[in-house]
C-alpha cells in the first residue's frame, strides 16, 4: 500500500474502486480523482499491461486537464485489465460488467480511450446513463469518429509554432500510436500542409521522408493492418519512431514512451503530447534545455473531453468542434506567454494554469475536495 499511498495530496484522490468478477474475467480499476468542479469526466483504457499506479496517473491528468481546459469537471479515469482486440462478445459482457460495478459512483462519468469506443459507451449506456462519447445513434457527439482530440492538437500545434522558426506548410510530421487520435492528428495537419513521413503502432513503423499517404494508412488501420504494412517506405519495430527525424512529434499512445534513457534520439523541433503522460518530466526538461518546444498532454490533447464534456451538456457537434479550437488556442497561448515571461518549463506553466483553477474550485467546497 506504501506505493499507493504517494500519489495522496490535497487534491485526491476522492476514491479508488477495485473492480474484480472472476466468473466473466473482469478485473478494473477506478481512480475518481478531484471532484471540486463537477462530476469527474474520464476514459476507460482497456490493455493487458495496465496498473493501478498508471489509473492514478491519468486520473490526476484528467483533473489537470479539465481544470486546465475550464471545463465544470473534475478528473477520473478507469483501467480495464484485458486485450481490447478479445472477441466482441466477451469485450461486451466485460464492459457491461464494469458498467454495473461502477453503477452508484456518481462521481464518474465514463467516456471512451485507447481500448474503448462509442461502440462500448452504447453498450454502457444500455446498463447506466451516466456515459458520454456515444454513437450519433444514441444522442452522442462520437468524439473518435470526427475527431475532436486530433482537431485539438493541430490548434494547439498552430499556435505553437508561432514560437517556432518554421510554418506548418511543409513541416514533417511523426506520429507515435496510429489510433483514433494520431490518425486524426496527421489528418487535420495534413489537411494544413504538414506532411506525414512516419507513423507507428504496436506492430510496428513506417518512414519515409518524402511523405506518406494519410488515407492509405487510415484504410491499413481499418482493414486491421499494421502502419507498417504500408508499401512504400522504411520499415521498422514500434521504437523505430523514436528516431525518425522530423519537425514535429507527436506522442499519441501509451505513457512514458520517452523517458531520460531514450530522450536524446529524439529529432524534432516541436513536440505536441497528443498521448496522456506519454513523456517524462525529465526528459520534458532535456528537451527544453535542446531547445525542442514541448506542449504538454492536458493543454494540447484536450480536445476528447472537451467534447465529451459538451456532449454531457446537449451541444451539437458543431459547437463542441467551436469550443475546443477556442480553448485550445487560448490556454496553448497562455501557457507559451507563461515560458516566455518567466523563464519556465512549459509544463511548470500549465501546471500553474491548471492547479490555480483546481484551489479554486477546492476552496469553494464545503470539505476540500469531497
């Protein structure tokens, strides 16, 4: 429990649940984080190799980011031990499972992430109603399908480079985890006049410096092929990715995927986390000493929850495409004015951002956070 414990401050966690159903293989676990805004807005990650440290981790990004983003929420997030890519009638009746353990925490609202989709939010919304990131059939804004943490991060990337010596027209992008959100990301910048020249998955990688086809790699990924299957380019593993020289990077997968021991094989100018957690502290800091700008995870893929969190609301997707690129640009703006001003990190300026407003929601509580 020593290990669990040092993740306690002043601002939560609220409550862990530990979800365990031998009978149907269900084994979970939900960190609510910080309630003093609202309910707090959270995917569920389904993988094999989750943890309880890596639910408390996303949890407080989540109250980070919410905080960050002005949104009336407050952070959680559920892990879902299992292969996302099981058979769909054993997927379901695991998400069904985990929606009725979770039924009376009212705290949490459950939302799609890596793993999860608006297929499970339907099936989730047929056991409980408090559920966002849902199918257009069921009254949902299907936050994967148009987008909207890849609409997030190329705003976040636009006003970033303004602090660049390059434009977006022609700049090389990498993008780490080929998913619902790295697609996305490429796509929209793309649609900018970035060029894609390497992608990866958990399969492995594809480079290739004079650009690659977006939408050839989108049908790889939907026939449920490897990026790595494309053909025409330098093939490779996944970390092959971590040394593909570019302009941009964009992290859009798991945590930690570079740390202080793989940090210095980066080549790149800008970093935009589209992944939540996916860089160190430390190696955030090599890269700031490189000068390689680094916009953080919950400034610059905040995109997802801000539409779940309008889609919570009743708003239309067309409004909730409007908010993130508003608040998108704004809080990547205030951070950037932030490093520039004081001389600090840009994660050490969204930190700042995002815990003044999380104090200040706490202090308008009856008890702290609860």
């Amino acid at each position: 429990m020593k290990e669990i414990y040092q993740f306690y401050d002043e601002l939560g966690p609220t409550k862990i649940v530990h979800v365990y159903e031998p009978r149907i293989g269900l084994k979970a676990v939900l960190v609510v984080d910080n309630v003093a805004a609202g309910p707090s807005v959270g995917g569920i990650r389904m993988a094999p190799d989750v943890s309880t440290e890596e639910c408390f981790r996303l949890a407080r990004a989540m109250t980070l980011k919410n905080a960050a983003a002005g949104l009336a929420h407050g952070g959680g997030k559920a892990v879902l031990y299992g292969d996302p890519k099981m058979p769909r009638t054993q997927k379901e009746i695991l998400i069904r499972g985990l929606a009725n353990a979770l039924r009376d925490i009212k705290e949490y609202i459950l939302a799609p992430d890596m793993g999860t989709d608006e297929e499970c939010m339907a099936w989730i919304k047929d056991e409980v109603d408090r559920v966002v990131g849902l199918p257009r059939e069921v009254g949902g804004i299907p936050l994967d399908e148009i987008g909207a943490t890849g609409w997030g991060i190329r705003h976040a990337a636009e006003v970033a480079l303004g602090e660049c010596d390059f434009k977006l027209e022609g700049a090389r992008v990498v993008i780490q985890g080929f998913g619902a959100v790295g697609k996305h990301a490429a796509r929209f910048l793309g649609e900018q006049g970035a060029v894609l020249v390497g992608a990866a998955d958990s399969a492995g990688a594809i480079y290739n410096p004079r650009g690659l086809n977006i939408n050839q790699l989108i049908e790889l990924k939907a026939a449920g092929q490897s990026v790595a299957e494309y053909p025409d380019g330098r093939k490779g593993d996944r970390e092959a990715v971590i040394d593909m020289e570019c302009d941009i990077w964009i992290p859009a997968a798991r945590p930690d995927v570079i740390h202080a021991d793989n940090v210095g094989r980066l080549k790149a100018r800008l970093v935009v986390e589209g992944a939540n957690i996916p860089i160190t502290h430390d190696a955030e800091r090599m890269l700031h000493e490189r000068g390689v700008l680094c916009i953080p995870d919950f400034i610059a893929n905040a995109g997802g929850v801000i539409c779940a969190a309008m889609e919570y609301k009743g708003a239309c997707e067309v409004t909730a495409l409007a908010a993130i690129e508003e608040k998108l640009r704004h809080n990547t703006k205030l951070v950037l004015d932030a490093v520039r001003q004081k001389g600090i990190l840009p994660r050490e300026a969204a930190m700042e951002l995002a815990l003044q407003r999380v104090k200040r929601a706490v202090s308008f509580r009856r008890w702290s956070v609860f």
